[in-house]
C-alpha cells in the first residue's frame, strides 16, 4: 500500500512538471508577434522614466511599483527591447505557477493549488493575447 502511495505522488509530482512544460510553452506562444497593445506601451512608457518617476506615477497605479522598476532594469540593460519585456513578464507568470504547485498546498490543501496551478498558467490575460493574430 505504501508503495503504491509512493507511486502515485511520484507521478503526481511528474503530471505537474509537464503541466508547468506545458504551460510555459502555452504562454510563450503569445510573446512572438510584432503587435504593441495599449497596455504594453503604458507599461514601456513608464519603464522609460528613472526610479524616482516610477514611485510617484506608480503611487497611482493598479499595478505593482516593483514591476514597473524591474522593466526600467531591463531597459537599462537591453534597451527598448519589447520582447525581452514579454520573456520577463511569461518567466514571472510561470514562476507564479511553480509557486502555486509548491506552496498553496502546504496552505490551503490540493484542491485549491490545481485551481491556482491551472488557472495561473491556463487562463491568465496571455490567453486573449494568443488568439489576437
């Protein structure tokens, strides 16, 4: 019985490695295109000013300040260069999803972390985003 327990978490732990794989390449497929939407532009646009500009129009944003000053870093580093802001952007969304696989059950139990799981690499705004072209 102990075996089989052993078995089934062990493939559990593999399903979730290849919906993470999955996942990824799922979000990837949005970052490719040539299209600059309004958000993303916002969003450039802010990565343009320094730090200080940032906190103060990010004090009145719906959107993390710490985000906005990581694209700024990219800028900095690679210039204007928006796929390498779209590779951050997925790289974070995945990273949520590897959250969500290793910390929400330990919390909330496995219901809720497929849920998160799922929902964070599935149905995120990058699903719109594929479907646009």
């Amino acid at each position: 019985m102990k075996d089989l327990i052993k078995l089934e978490r062990s493939s559990i732990k593999y399903l979730h490695i290849f919906v993470i794989i999955l996942g990824s390449i799922f979000i990837a497929l949005s970052i490719f295109h040539s299209n600059l939407w309004f958000d993303e532009s916002y969003s450039v646009g802010i990565a343009n000013h320094s730090f200080k500009d940032i906190w103060i129009i990010g004090g009145s944003d719906v959107h993390p300040v710490f985000y906005y000053f990581a694209l700024h870093v990219l800028n900095l580093i690679f210039g204007n260069n928006i796929l390498i802001y779209r590779v951050f952007s997925m790289l974070c969304t995945v990273i949520l999803g590897i959250i969500g696989f290793t910390h929400i059950r330990k919390d909330f139990g496995e219901k809720p972390r497929i849920d998160f799981f799922f929902s964070s690499l599935f149905l995120s705004c990058k699903f719109s985003v594929c479907w646009r072209n």
